[in-house]
C-alpha cells in the first residue's frame, strides 16, 4: 500500500511539472527549470523509495539544475 502512496506522489509531481512545460509565455529557462524540478523530483522518489524528502529534494536540485542550463539560441 505504501508503494501505491509513494507512486501517486511521485505522479503526480511530475505530472504537475511537465505540465506546466507546456505554457507558451514560458522562456526556455523557465521550462528547462520546470522539466528539471520533474525530473528530480521522479529519480528523487524513486532513489529514495518513494520518501516525501527524496521526492521534494529531488525536485528542487532539478528545479535548480535545469534552471542553470544554458541553452543556444
């Protein structure tokens, strides 16, 4: 059961990371930190077996990770 918890979390986390990707008025670093905070906070979760840290520290190195990236235009 405690499995399902942590999957649901974690779901629903990236879910509402990525979809937030999809806004049009968002700058590339905009999305970038949204899909890296994702990301983190999925491989966070999942690292940690599914712990509410693991999943929202995961989230914000992403977040800050994929905030740094530099991208060309």
């Amino acid at each position: 059961m405690k499995l399902i918890k942590n999957l649901v979390v974690t779901a629903t986390l990236a879910t509402a990371a990525f979809g937030m990707v999809g806004c049009s008025n968002m700058s590339k670093q905009d999305r970038n930190t949204a899909v890296g905070a994702g990301a983190g906070a999925v491989i966070g979760g999942v690292l940690t077996g599914g712990s509410a840290v693991g999943t929202v520290g995961g989230a914000a190195v992403g977040g800050v990770v994929g905030n740094q990236v530099k991208t060309t235009n």
